[in-house]
C-alpha cells in the first residue's frame, strides 16, 4: 500500500518534465552526492536521473502507464531505455532499486560507491535478509574494506572492490603542521527522543550516554590543558544554532565549527580528532590521522550494528576504541590517541578501511568501459 501512495504522490505532485530524456554515455542514479562524480566524468557526456520522487517524465510515464504498469520500477526501467546509456553510477549504494536494474537490461554496466558506514541503524543490512542475490546485480561495487566487501556479496552478484571512501580520497592530505587540540566529530541528529529507530529502540536511546561521556571529555580537556572543538554535523544555520546550544550544556569553553562543505580541512588542521561513530572518524584513519572512537551508545540491536569495528569483528575495546560507556575505556582511549605515535596504528587500520588516492582504480575501470 505504501508503495502505491508513494507512486500516486509522485504523479500528482513532482515537478513535470516533457521532453524525453536525451541519449547520454552516463547515467547518474540519484542527484545525492552526484558531484562527487563530476571530476572524473567531465570528458564524457552525462545527466542525471533524479529518483526520489521530485521529477515526473510525462512522456515516460506514459509509456509506462499505456504498458499498464503502475510501479515506479517500470517507470525507471523505460527511462533508462531512454537514455540508452553505456554505465550508471551511483553514489547511493544502499539503494535497492539500484540492484534491480540490471534484471531486465543488460545493455549497460552499473557502478555503485560506498557513502558512507553501513549498518542495520535503518540502513541496508536491515534488510539484507529480505533481498535474494539472484535478483540483485551490480557490475562494480567500491567499498571501504574487505568485510563489507563480503557482506555485500552475500546479497548483491557482482565484482566488490575496496577503495574507501569516493570523496575522501579525491582530497589531497594537507602536510601542515596539526594543532594539538581535540576535535570531537558530532553525531547529533535534530530529532525528537521518542522517535522509534527500531521495536522499542528510539532516538533517545541512541543520545541517552551522551551527557556522561560529554561532562567525561569536558573535565577530562581541562585537566589535560587541551582545548575542544567540536565539528558540528548541521548543514544550516537554524539546526546549527540548535547543535551549538546543545554542546554548551556539556563543555565549558567549547570552539563549535560550521562544516562548510570540507571537513578535510579540520580532520588536517587537529592532532586529536574523537567522535562515536561518524564516517568522518574513519576516513581520518584513511588520512594518516588519528581517530579515538568513543561508541557508547548503549548495547542494544541495531545501535551496536554502527558502532567502530562492529562489522569488522573487532573487540568491543581496543586501543583507540571502545563500545561501552566505561569512564577507565574513556580514559584509556583518549591517553592512547594522544601519546600514541600514529605508527602503532596501521595493523588495525586495514581492517576498517583503506585509501585509493585520487580514486585511481574507479578512473581506469570508467575509462575500460567507455573505450575513452
């Protein structure tokens, strides 16, 4: 039923398009993260197929509706007939709809990259049980390491890849010389508590550690003389001053920073970069940084399912870890991240993730399909 109020919504009340989509070598599935393709696809022509219900294509939809289907599916399906392209990418890797593309239409290859951390907090490996390897089918899979490369294998036929993280490693590692400072990488999500993540795990439950560990990392900088600054996750001003407002409770003096489109810079700029579980922590790792990770939400299904090392099967404490809202795992990471030298580091950073410099391998496989 859901699906079919989805798709009625999406007739009635997306922006209307009619002209047919024009032929192109490449097809961009989805406008989120698009950008980060535009360096390497510049030479070749492309457009983008927008799937999230905004655009309606009249004379597609017509196609479809006169072929009586009724299901978005269909929909995508006549329009990348349309296109007639020779390779597809996405940037939304955990978009089901994408693996399906390939079920009817061979004609084209299809590439997807890893955005971000995969888990079963509302994402793919939630449903990982519910999607059968024989409907599912990806020509390329760029991935953060070897383990999420065989998890999904399991459920996606396909060749993975592990690159890391796509927008990471397209920027250049600044050799400036690091403030030795925190940098804490925020997590906040402007969300009411009651909020339901999963059964009868809520939004609450995923911040209710926080205070503990903020009042922890507060005393902890003052009687380490290190000044904090805390990387805030809003991308607009009005949830800004929300996050802002939020931090002060917790720290004395803390130096909240609006991320204005490179977080690089920062994860360059701080010797000491902490967070619970943000992308952004790990691909520090990726830099040449150090990342304490501090996952202290509290053990239940499917917050653990994100938490540092989790999916790489890493203990619940580590060096320069830990998975539990422990004061002596506090101080054991946080000592580790800053007496540490970062060599120490490396034996457990490939199981996490790894760095392709410039996305060397993406860019030969682009070139391989499109004979350019």
């Amino acid at each position: 039923m859901k699906i079919i109020i989805n798709y009625i919504n999406f007739v009635l009340f997306s922006k209307k398009v009619f002209l047919l989509p024009e032929r192109k070598e490449i097809l961009i599935f989805d406008q989120t993260g698009s950008h980060n393709f535009f360096k390497y696809i510049k030479k070749y022509n492309y457009s983008i197929l927008k799937t999230r219900y905004e655009e309606l294509n009249i004379p597609i939809f017509l196609k479809t509706f006169f072929q009586f289907k009724f299901d978005y599916q269909s929909y995508l399906k006549n329009y990348i007939s349309c296109v007639n392209p020779k390779l597809i990418l996405t940037y939304m890797d955990n978009n089901p709809r994408f693996y399906k593309l390939k079920k009817e239409n061979s004609n084209f290859k299809t590439i997807f990259v890893q955005y971000g951390i995969r888990s079963s907090f509302n994402d793919i490996f939630a449903l990982k049980s519910k999607l059968k390897k024989k409907d599912n089918k990806v020509d390329k899979m760029f991935l953060a390491n070897k383990t999420i490369c065989k998890k999904y294998s399991s459920f996606i036929d396909g060749q993975t890849i592990p690159i890391g993280y796509f927008r990471n490693n397209m920027v250049e590692i600044s050799k400036k010389k690091k403030k030795k400072e925190i940098l804490y990488i925020s997590v906040f999500r402007n969300y009411k508590k009651s909020q339901q993540i999963y059964k009868n795990v809520t939004y609450g439950d995923f911040f209710s550690n926080d205070p503990f560990f903020f009042k922890w990392l507060d005393n902890y900088c003052l009687q380490n003389n290190l000044k904090i600054n805390i990387l805030a996750r809003s991308w607009n001003n009005k949830n800004f001053l929300i996050e802002k407002k939020y931090f002060e409770q917790f720290f004395s003096s803390p130096n909240v920073i609006f991320e204005d489109n490179n977080p690089y810079k920062y994860l360059d700029n701080y010797e000491y970069v902490i967070t619970n579980d943000s992308t952004l922590g790990i691909e520090n790792l990726a830099r040449g940084g150090k990342t304490g990770f501090v996952s202290n939400a509290p053990n239940k299904f499917p917050l653990t399912t994100r938490k540092f090392g989790f999916t790489e099967s890493l203990k619940k404490n580590g060096p320069f870890w830990t998975r539990e809202n422990n004061t002596i795992q506090f101080k054991k990471v946080l000592d580790y991240l800053i007496k540490s030298k970062r060599k120490s580091w490396n034996k457990y950073i490939d199981k996490v993730v790894v760095r392709d410099k410039d996305n060397k391998i993406f860019r030969e496989c682009l070139n391989k399909i499109l004979g350019k």
